[in-house]
C-alpha cells in the first residue's frame, strides 16, 4: 500500500515533480494530475485511508487495486500497475473508471 499511498497523496496534491519520480513515464503523472483537477473530493477520500489488494502479478509488474473508503466509488477502485525498478516500485498504469478524465 506504501507505494500507492504516496502516487495517491502527490495526485491530491497536484505535485507534478513528486508524480514523475513515482512513475515510469508521462501518462500516470496526466492521469494523475487530471483526476486531481476533476474531482477533487472523490480523490480525497482515497488519500485519507487507503485499501490496496494486490492483483496480477506478472514478472516485474504488479497490478494493485485501490479501494477508497465510503460509498461514492467502493466497486469502482483505481487500478494501478507496477514495476519493480532499481529506482524504486514505480507506476506504470493508473486508471479508474470513477476518476477516469472524461
């Protein structure tokens, strides 16, 4: 959950340095940082509690399922995909179909 913690909190925070250092290229950091612009609350609640079940693990990557508490996206988590890199676990994938830009 540590990993998807801190990707989590830098979203809320629009940290756009933080996100680049936690992620593997552009495109988790602009899902990120347009979650954060668009629903604000929502993506609080996550940054307040985080439940992170680990899916599919294939090779160096992982796929991680975040869970807010409360009602608005309980069966909507964001899924998250990893990869074990010598910097550090980094975000390879972000989406949600509760946070998705659109």
């Amino acid at each position: 959950g540590a990993p998807a913690r801190r990707y989590i909190r830098a979203a809320l925070r629009q940290d756009s340095a933080a996100l680049m250092r936690l992620s593997t290229s552009d495109a988790p950091v602009q899902w990120a940082l347009a979650a954060a612009r668009r629903h604000p609350d929502t993506l609080a609640l996550w940054a307040r509690r985080v439940e992170a079940f680990a899916g599919e693990h294939r090779g160096d990557t992982t796929e991680v399922f975040v869970y807010p508490p409360g009602w608005g996206c309980d069966r909507k988590p964001i899924v998250l995909r990893f990869v074990d890199s010598p910097g550090g676990t980094k975000v390879v994938e972000a989406s949600s179909a509760c946070l998705n830009p659109g």
